[in-house]
C-alpha cells in the first residue's frame, strides 16, 4: 500500500469548479426520514440581506447548534426567543442542560442542540433551522444590532455527515438508485469498482497471520483515535462475540465514557425530532431494513478501518469510538461531542502527567459540505474544536470524499487553512489512490489544492465483523452435491475487499503512527513535547 504526502503546496491539482458545486447525489427520501433532516436547495432557501446564496448541503431542520454557555445564560436565551417569535417559533435546550458536561468548564464551547419549538400563540408554521438562522443573522447585523453578532456567528445548522465508501457505501447510492458522478458520466454499473448486490465491498478470505504485535513494548504505543461505526467481533482483536469489550492488549479499545455521552445527548433530542439512537460501542444493527435483510451499507467500516490500521501499524493502538450509524450517517453534534471529549481527555492526561491516557492521532472518514460560499465563516463549531485538537498536538487526518468533486469537504478541507501559534501540524486531508502500478488517483476520490496526502483507497483488503450474515444467498446451487456459487453478504471469514477514501484515511495515520513510534519519546505528556513529535513525525515522512 502506498503513502504520499503533498511537500509541494503549488503541485499541479484540480481547481475548484464553481459551475458544479452544487452537482451533489441527493440522499432518498427515506434516508432523510430517518434521521429528521432535508437537502437545503439554493434555489428555493431564504437568505437574509447581505448574506450570499447558500450551496446545497443536508442538515437537520428542528435543531440548531450553538455553545452550552449560551443555552444555560437565560438573558441569551430571551434575547434569541424574541427575535424566533416573529416567526412563531421559539429555542429550548434539547432535553435540558446536561448536569455532566456542565461540571466541565473546558466544555463550555461544546456546541450543543437547541431545539425548535412552536409557540403556543402562533400560526400553523414549518419549523426550519436555516430560516430561524437567517432571521436571527439578520438581527445581529445593522449600527444598532437586536443580538450580539459574536453569539450568532457561533450558531449553526446540524448537519448530517456522510462516510466515504463508493457505490453502495454511500447512502444515497444503495441498490442501483444511481446519482454519483462516475454513475452519470456512463460507467454506471459497469464501472471497475462495482462489485456485487448493490455494494461495492465483498466478502474474502485472508491466508495470512495477524500482523505481528510486541507484548511488551519498550515504549508507549501510539494511539489512533477512530470515530465512525463502532467495532464487530474479529479473531485479529480478540473478539469472538459480542459478550464483552476488546481484552486489553488486543491493539483496539473503545470508550464507554464518551459512548454514554453520545446516546445521552440522542436521547435529549429523541422526543423532538426522529434520531437513531448510537447504544454503545457494537457496530449493530447490521441491517436498517429487517424485513428486507440486506446489510447496511456501512456496516463492517470501523472494523474494516481498525484492520488497516493493524496491518499497517500492528504496534499501535486503536481507539473506536462509535459516532456513524450502519447506514453511513453521523451528526454532526455527536461527532462533535466525541472530538470535545477527546480534547479534554488529551488536556488531562499533560496536566496530571499521565501520558497512558493521551490520543496522538484522530482519523475521521467522514464529513459534509458547507453551504455558505465562504466556507469556513459558519463551520466554526468544527474549527474551533479542530484548532484545540492541534493545539494538544494531536495529529488528525480526515478523509477527502469520494464524489469526484473538488469542493471543498469538511473536516478535511480544512487543511490549507491558517495554523494558530504553537499548533501541531494541520488537519491532513486525504484523496485515494488505485492499487497499480502508478499509483493512479482513484475515479471517486474529491481532489484540489486542499488535498494534502494521497494514499492506497481502492481494493483494499482489511477485517470484517465475522458474525454479519444478510438476506443475500447464492444464486445458484446444485443440491445434493454441496456446490453454490458466490454468497455476496456472508462474511463469516472475516475479511472483505473495499474501496473509498474512507479507508486511505486510517492508513496516513498509520504512517504517522510509525513516524511517532520511530520518534522516540512517547513517554512525555506534556502539550509542548506533544506538538514538537506531531511535526516531527509529519516532517519525517
């Protein structure tokens, strides 16, 4: 497999196509259903005066996201609600304040849902985030502004984000609806990465040993933090069931902490608008359609992503953290949620010296398209946690996506923008690369002058949860005689080949996972040394 970092800054790349950034697959209906969001169309979405029109994005009409110091400052709070009446709706604090995150004051940037409500007083209303938030920018603006302008610009719509495998890895392509750019340009079904049943990974066999893994390292491991769908059984880790978590020293763990924070902040919501609820740290269920029995689309992607990282750094350690559900959606307040925590578990471990607890690396195969044109004014709830991350020294890499686009798809895009002072390096965006000769960019991957590192993300062999089996049977057998042929969805044997930017994510940070390994000192916890590794190991490759 194959790793290469961008040094040359002004390397020829794709520019951005400003007549196709809106030229996105829309999520089915049913997708959208599911988790209480809609596409914003620009050609029908309010924009408030002096504001620029809106790119297409998808997001969560019945909530909005701002800082928990907001909701829990009553005056704040009055202040949003009388400018939301005019429109007959009005803010709360999704099922509350939350006593646990409160006792943390490290948290109090921690954006949080505010839920819309209809007045009592009022007529019938269609209750939409995006136009409460434009009349609300509308309020901040002007000499003699009704909010405070710095309250509003940390507000935002919640979107939903979406991993990165091709084909039926991505939600909205499931079962041959079509839509993605390679599907229309006329490869279509045709095309060299569609495999079979309407997805683009298979099951296969491995003849191989798990990696070699020291038992007794005479240093720290290193430690990749993985936020997507949770873990599935894996003899490579430990795991023949689900009955209990990974046994320590199998190379993965998980965070019951962070999990019961997730679902607590779902359940908040729950009651207000369709969430599906993450209940642990299990990559279940396999299916979202029972009835139905086929295997969710991104059911096996944290698996398959701990198996890369195995293979390509077996002495580091993986950290899953279960933020995607199985049919490849994530929101982004649990996303953030989990980035939050995982800060404020980094600031602990340097202030009481105890580097066991630390996180080097975040790899995110996730992630969204903004849709106001200047990008990164109103994507501040990812930036600011993003920039903390950095600041820790924490290394985080991020998936490029798998659209054939060049714009610009967040988190990862935020790699060329400015670092702050003392800052490790920044986010490192990753495109996919085709497992020949050359080395070729995959046809799926986004591409631009944002993409800072290419890697293997097509054909990728890596672990799949042994014990997911769909409704899928071969079509064909001979009876009495024991002979089928291919079953495309039984994955008994615990491997399966894969495509997507999704998977040439973890494997950079697996890199830098040996970079950090070949460095030395692991052993120090405090920020400084934390964010001269982080360079020295970006530097070093």
């Amino acid at each position: 497999m194959v790793v290469k970092f961008v040094r040359d800054e002004t390397a020829e790349t794709a520019a951005e196509d400003a007549s196709t950034l809106n030229e996105l697959p829309t999520p089915p209906k049913q997708l959208l259903d599911r988790h209480g969001a809609r596409v914003l169309d620009p050609a029908t979405a309010v924009v408030a005066a002096g504001q620029p029109a809106p790119r297409t994005t998808v997001y969560r009409p019945g909530v909005f996201l701002l800082p928990q110091r907001y909701l829990r400052d009553p005056e704040t709070l009055s202040a949003i609600n009388r400018v939301l009446a005019r429109i007959g709706l009005y803010a709360a604090p999704a099922g509350g304040d939350s006593k646990e995150l409160a006792r943390s004051r490290q948290l109090d940037d921690l954006p949080v849902r505010a839920t819309l409500h209809v007045r009592e007083d009022a007529d019938p209303v269609v209750v939409d985030c995006w136009k409460a938030l434009q009349l609300l920018r509308s309020a901040a603006s002007g000499e003699k502004p009704e909010l405070d302008p710095e309250i509003v610009r940390e507000m935002s719509a919640e979107h939903l984000l979406f991993t990165t495998p091709v084909f039926g890895g991505v939600p909205w392509e499931t079962s041959g609806l079509g839509g993605t750019p390679w599907e229309t340009s006329g490869f279509g079904a045709g095309s060299s990465y569609g495999r079979t049943h309407g997805a683009n990974r298979i099951p296969v066999t491995l003849s191989a040993a798990p990696p070699y893994r020291s038992e007794k390292p005479a240093h720290r491991r290193p430690v990749i933090a993985v936020l997507d769908t949770g873990i599935g059984p894996h003899p490579w880790f430990g795991m023949t069931d689900r009955s209990g978590p990974p046994p320590a020293g199998s190379g993965l763990a998980v965070a019951p902490d962070i999990q019961a924070a997730i679902l607590q902040a779902e359940l908040a919501v729950g009651s207000t608008l369709p969430t599906q609820l993450l209940n642990g740290y299990w990559d279940a269920p396999s299916t979202g359609q029972p009835l139905i029995g086929d295997v969710d689309t991104d059911t096996g992607h944290g698996t398959f992503i701990a198996g890369i990282i195995r293979q390509a750094c077996p002495e580091a350690d993986t950290l899953a953290i279960r933020v995607v559900h199985s049919d490849g959606v994530a929101y982004e307040a649990d996303v953030l949620l989990a980035l939050h925590l995982l800060a404020d578990r980094v600031r602990t471990a340097q202030a009481d010296n105890r580097p066991q607890d630390l996180v080097d690396i975040v790899s995110i195969s996730m992630g969204y398209y903004v849709e106001d044109p200047a990008d990164v004014a109103f994507t501040g709830q990812f930036g600011s946690v993003i920039a903390e991350l950095l600041g820790l020294g924490v290394l985080v890499v991020a998936a490029a996506g798998n659209d054939a686009t060049t714009r610009r798809f967040y988190p990862a895009a935020f790699a060329d923008q400015p670092l702050g002072p003392g800052c490790g390096p920044q986010v490192i965006s990753v495109g996919a690369l085709n497992p020949d000769v050359a080395a070729s960019k995959a046809l799926f991957s986004n591409e631009g002058p944002w993409v800072r590192c290419w890697a293997t993300g097509a054909g990728v062999v890596s672990t799949y949860p042994t014990d997911v089996r769909g409704s899928a049977a071969a079509d064909h057998e001979v009876p009495g005689f024991g002979r089928n042929s291919f079953d495309p969805d039984d994955y008994s044997a615990g491997f399966a080949v894969w495509d997507g930017t999704s998977f040439a994510a973890p494997l950079a940070a697996a890199e830098l996972g040996k970079a950090l390994l070949q460095s030395g000192d692991l052993a120090t916890a405090d920020r400084e040394t934390g964010v001269k590794r982080a360079w020295a190991a970006l530097g070093s490759l």
